[in-house]
C-alpha cells in the first residue's frame, strides 16, 4: 500500500514537473526595453501547436475596450481581450524549444516568426520573435 501511494505521488510531481517546462500555462510578458508587465497571456495546445491569447491588458494606459486597429488578417477590429497572438509552434526534437509558430504585436499589428523557450525550471519563457536576420527576445514570468 505505502509503496503504490509513494508511486503515485512520485508519478504526480514528475507530471508536475513536465508541465512546468513547456510554453503551456498562463504568463506576464515584459516589455524588454521599459520592464513593465503589458499583458497576461494563456499558452494552451491544439492538433499538437502552440496557441496564445491575451487574457488580460496589464497596461496603465489602456482602455478596457481597445481593439487591434493595427492588425490587417481576422483579427483586425477584434478587442485585445481574447485576442489570439500565437498561432503555431511545436516542440523542436529533441530540444526543449517550440519553433515553427508566428507571434503578433497587436500594437503595430505585425506577425512575426517565433520560438519559445522555457528556462529557470519552466518558471520563464524566453520568447523570440524573428524578422528576417533580425530578432528581439521577451522572457516572460510564469503565473501560472
């Protein structure tokens, strides 16, 4: 009995574990040049691809209403609230990073190329967005 209750607690924390070192979860991205928190963003998975949300503005002067005036695809006109930012992404094999996926910047209403990297134990997430050669890396803070 001992043994089968010590197995399954073994069993739940190396769930735990894993879990924690992937893209999944809900995070606050920093702005890498001021380092005020934007935004809570929810990373889930569907057909095995990364897909992001904006679940809440953190911004001090945004409007609880604002929509995404500077997106140019579906999500043109579409409130910042819920709005869809990650599309794509998949595990890269063999390495604990998620390529493959685009981000958008729904303040100038770029799309860019994208890969997740979770570090510090999956506590961050190092987000790259690429245009062309050029690159600009977020880590963003697990909340949860």
């Amino acid at each position: 009995m001992k043994a089968t209750l010590a197995a399954l607690v073994l069993a739940a924390l190396s769930a735990t574990a894993l879990a924690q070192t992937t893209p999944v979860g809900l995070w606050r991205n920093v702005d890498d040049k001021t380092g005020e928190a934007k935004a809570e963003i929810r990373i889930g998975e569907a057909g095995g691809a990364l897909v992001g949300r904006i679940e809440k503005s953190l911004k001090k002067d945004g409007k609880p209403d604002a929509v995404c005036d500077e997106c140019s695809d579906d999500r043109k006109g579409k409130p910042i609230a819920g709005l869809e930012i990650i599309r794509g992404g998949k595990k890269a094999d063999g390495k604990d990073v998620w390529e493959g996926g685009k981000i958008l910047d729904p303040e100038n209403g770029k799309e860019y190329r994208a890969s997740f990297t979770p570090i510090d134990g999956g506590k961050k997430l190092e987000v790259r967005g690429y245009l062309g050669p050029f690159w600009r890396t977020q880590t963003w803070n697990r909340v949860q």
